[in-house]
C-alpha cells in the first residue's frame, strides 16, 4: 500500500507539472499572437517629454531577444542586443519626443567593449543639446566608467563609489584535482596559452601575468582617460586618487570632482521634471531602452542588403543545446542562407567568444570562406573574440575591433584526465581488460598515458597549432614565422590587436557595416539581422522538453548566482576531455 501511494502521488505530481507546461505554452501562444496582432495593427508610440533609461543591471546580448509572456511579468517583451541599442541612442537624438537620458549606475553586467559602444553612443547624443543625467546609490568602477559620458552624475549622500583601480582575478582547481586524485594529463601549443593553467598549477604563470598586466594596463588607460573627459582633471591625479584610496566617503568623490552633486533620488527627479517641463505633481515618462528600439526603423532602403550574422558564446561541434553557443552546424546552415541570397550583397560577421572547439572552428571558417568567395565578408569584434573566436573571423576582407576587446590567444590545448586513483583510492573500484592492439583503448580516463601515448597527443596539438596559424597568415597577409611571434597564445587588447595588426582598424559594428557597404560598392541598402532573435518562453519550454538535466541546470544556476560561472567551468571538463580546444583563458574578469 506505502508503494502505492508513492507511485500514485509521482504520477499525480507528473500529470500537474505537465498540465503546467501545457497551459504555459498555450498562454505563450495566445499573447504571441496577440502581441504580433498589436504590433501588426498599430506601432509602439513615444510619449512626448519622455526620457530615455539606460539600466546598466540590464545585459546586452549581441542579438535582441524576445520574451513572450512579458506581459505576466515587470519586464520588457523585447530586450535589446548592442547593434539596436546603438541604433536607438542614434535616433533619440532627433527624437522631439525624448528629452534626454537617465542611466541608473547599477553594476554592470556587460563586458568592456560593450560598455565602450554605448558610452560612445551615449556621448554622441549629447550633442543634440539634451540632457544626460547618471544617478547610482552604489557606483561602481564600471558604472563610473558609463556616467562619464553624462553631463551631470549625482551620488546618493550615503551611498557609496569605487575608484580603487582594476584587479584581474582568476581561480585555479589543482589544489581540488590533487584532493580528488585525479590527474590532468595536459597538452597546449602556446607559452602564453594559459587556459589550462587552473588544472596544473595553483598560481598564474609569469607569462599570463605579463599578458594580464598588459591589457588590463589598456584597459585603465582606457577608464583614466573617460574619467578625466568628465571630472577636467589630468588622468595622473586620477591615478593618484585611486592608488591612495582617497575615495572613502561620498564627500570624497564630490570634492575630487568625481560626481556633480550628492542627491537623494526624489531630488534627482525634481531636475529632471524641470528638464521635461513636468508638474511637481506629475509623473516622468520614463520609456526603456528596449521599449524605445521596439519603435526604430530602418532608415535605409533599397533592394540590397548588408547582413550582419551574429555569433555569440562558445563555439561547439554539431548542433546547439544553449541560446548563446556557436554550434558549427547551425552556423553552416546560416552562412549558407546569407551565400545563397541574392539580395544579400555583403556580411559582417559579428563575433563575441573566447573560443572553443577547433574543429568546430576550422568547420566555421571553411563556409565562410566559401560565403567570401561569393561576396565581401566584414568581421566586426564584441567583448571578446579570442582564440577559436578569432580563428573563425581572421580571413575577412576586413576586421574591426574595440580598443577593449580582448582578442588574439592564438594557440591550442587539450585535456585529459587519468581517474584511476580517485576509483581505488576513494572507491574501492579497479579496472583491468584485454586488448588487441596497443592504441584499442586509447583515450583512457582510467589510467596514466603511456609516453608514446603522449607524444601522439602533443603532435596533434602541434599540429592544429600550426594549421591555426596558417589560417591566420593568409587571412592576414603574413609570413607565419611572424603570426608564430605575436601567436604563443597570448591575448591581446583591440588597442595591441591594431599595433601588431591582426585587426585593420579600431571601431564598431557600425564602422563594419559601412566597411561592408563600400566593398559591395553600395549607396542604398537595408541592414538585416541572423539568426532570428531568441525568445526566452521558448527558451523555457525547451529547458523543460522532457529532460530533468536541463530542469536541474536552472535550478544551479538560480541558486549559485553570479557564482555559476566556476560551476560552468568545472562542468565543461566533461565536453573538452581528450578534445582539441582553441578556447583562451577561463573567465578572466577585470574590475
């Protein structure tokens, strides 16, 4: 009976939780097409007096996305990737119906080029003669490095603000490895090829220091110098604020000229009222980002088109099974449509990945070279087009970065993992067998390589090391004894990229697509997006389609927070084992 009830109470707990989803995708149905109706039978309209928010919290993805059932929650229906925010900072500028802007300082979630494509943005609109206003309870440096492009940044008068300088910290797993007794078996072609370094050593190497020091050294400069365009104070002074700590209090920043004033936010929202001719009384139009770009058109027209292909995340073999991963298939499949399309006269391929797999890599590049071979092919870089994100852009006609991207780590590794002693020594569990040939069992996780074994692995590393660097030195016009010098694995920021010339110039997607349109020889030309942009029910629905992993992969990431990324890190272990990976080095993060 105790069995029964548990079968019967599993199966009742099964029928609700499917009775969940189907009522969910119903609903996610109706309001699609519903919304769809809305959009068809009337466009998004601007209040006149509005004011343009810019929340920094918000992350931006390079392609926009959908969300379905935003109309059951506080959010946007549509959030806005890079290019179309740009696009949309662009038109408010002759936009009567916006006022200006405010940007809420909430630490940043976007990378450093990001950052510097709105900042940009955000400065050029200034030139209209409209307001800027930046407010932050808890600033910090990167949002600092947002409000400098403000004509006014107000601190609240108990709040707090970073200027401390910037640190680059990295974890390292041998210390967990050595306690598992499970032993990396590690084969990388590049001294500066550091990815692996968390799996066999508890330190940074001198030469990922040396590459570390460098971009973040451009990355400060960088900041220093939007910081003294706000504050008219030398980047030296600057410099010497931070190095002494003398930022303690808010009165700190006020009297270094950091900030405009100390205001509470009500009274931010008096001068802003006063700003759009608002009534004490009254409440400020607020519109979003997101919900302002939902209104831009485009300006250009014309039966030619630029495309830009976006390819966002890690790059893996086959097809994928995340929103934001390069999956060699799916990417074949796009740049095919884009070869094939007639009406498509160029592609700017806009990447943003620190790399991954090299095969999928060499795939990647083998139909783009098919696709230039039609057409021009522009390369436009995000935050990060590294290694394997570098492998798949480097024969573009032309390619453009940021000065804080981070690209280069031209190199390869590969990892292994000898588990025979965490099976005995942790679990009691051996292993033995019978083959008929010496390499039958090879790869082995559950026992050491033999040394011709490993010399086996390390050739192919070598191998794929020298075919990437040959891929580049056509792509680049160069000898390959000179990518060789500037290769090693290193990583590099735009600004470095330009001086050793793996990119042709510094500038973002907007300088790409005009790059594009000139090879193409066009004058008028519509600018179209791929793939389509992602919707997060179906996003949803497809973490729930059956698979209890992907139920309990929501659940970990939920719960560890901005943590997850050391869990995704441990988890790929599992994906890269025994592969050749053109990936740069985990999760470098400097703030």
């Amino acid at each position: 009976m105790k069995q029964f009830f548990k079968m019967f109470f599993a199966s009742l707990l099964a029928m609700i939780v499917t009775g969940i989803i189907i009522f969910g995708v119903f609903i996610g149905l109706i309001v699609s097409a519903v919304s769809s109706s809305m959009k068809a039978d009337k466009d998004p309209m601007i209040a006149k007096n509005s004011v343009l928010v810019i929340d920094l919290n918000k992350h931006l993805h390079e392609q926009s996305e959908r969300n379905s059932l935003a109309i059951f929650a506080d959010g946007d229906e549509n959030s806005v990737g890079v290019y179309h925010a740009i696009k949309a900072l662009e038109e408010a500028q002759d936009d009567d119906n916006i006022k200006g802007i405010l940007i809420k300082l909430n630490p940043s979630r976007n990378g450093w080029a990001t950052m510097q494509q709105l900042r940009g943005a955000i400065t050029d609109f200034r030139k209209s003669g409209k307001f800027v206003y930046a407010y932050g309870e808890n600033i910090t440096q990167g949002a600092y490095y947002m409000a400098t492009a403000a004509d006014s940044v107000f601190l609240n008068p108990m709040g707090d603000m970073e200027l401390k300088g910037f640190a680059t910290t990295l974890a390292f797993f041998k210390g967990t490895l050595d306690k598992l007794e499970l032993e990396p078996e590690i084969f990388y072609a590049g001294k500066f090829k550091s990815a692996t370094e968390p799996f066999r050593a508890d330190k940074m190497s001198d030469a990922n220091r040396a590459q570390i020091t460098e971009f973040q050294k451009d990355f400060w400069s960088e900041f220093l110098k939007a910081s003294s365009q706000f504050t008219k104070q030398d980047t030296a002074t600057l410099y010497q604020l931070a190095a002494s700590g003398a930022i303690e209090f808010p009165q700190d920043a006020l009297k270094n000229k950091l900030v405009s004033n100390l205001l509470y936010w009500d009274e931010v929202e008096n001068r802003i009222k006063a700003k759009t001719g608002a009534k004490e009384k009254d409440n400020v139009k607020y519109v979003s980002l997101s919900e302002y770009a939902e209104t831009i058109k485009e300006g250009k027209t014309g039966d030619s088109r630029v495309a830009v292909l976006f390819a966002e995340g890690s790059i893996v073999d086959g097809e994928s099974d995340d929103d934001y991963q390069i999956a060699s298939q799916d990417m074949i499949e796009q740049i095919r449509k884009l070869r094939n399309n007639d009406k498509v006269k160029a592609v700017v391929l806009r990447v943003n990945s620190g790399g991954g797999s090299a095969l999928a890599s060499e795939v990647i590049l083998r139909e783009l070279q098919l696709l230039k071979a039609k057409k021009p092919l522009v390369a436009s870089m995000g935050d990060v087009a590294a290694s394997g994100g570098y492998y798949i852009l480097c024969q573009a006609d032309s390619i453009f970065a940021m000065p804080n991207t981070i690209t280069g780590s031209i190199g390869v590794f590969t990892m292994m993992f000898n588990s025979e002693k965490l099976w005995r020594n942790k679990m009691g569990v051996t292993f033995d067998g019978v083959k008929n040939a010496p390499y039958a069992d090879f790869p082995n996780a559950i026992r050491p390589l033999t040394a011709d074994e490993s010399a086996k692995v390390q050739r192919s590393v070598d191998n794929i090391y020298t075919i990437f660097k040959s891929r580049v030195a056509t792509g680049r016009k160069m000898d390959i004894a000179l990518v060789d010098s500037f290769a090693q694995g290193r990583v590099w920021s735009g600004t470095d990229a330009l001086e050793i010339k793996l990119v042709d110039g510094l500038g973002n997607l907007d300088r790409a697509i005009a790059s594009a349109a000139t090879l193409a020889k066009l004058k008028d030309y519509k600018v179209v997006t791929y793939p389509e942009p992602v919707d997060k029910f179906e996003t949803m629905l497809r973490r729930f389609n059956g698979s209890s992993a992907n139920v309990a992969e929501e659940v970990v990431k939920n719960q560890f927070g901005k943590e997850y990324n050391w869990y995704k890190q441990l988890k790929q272990l599992q994906k890269m084992n025994g592969s050749v990976m053109a990936l740069m080095p985990f999760a470098i993060e400097t703030k």
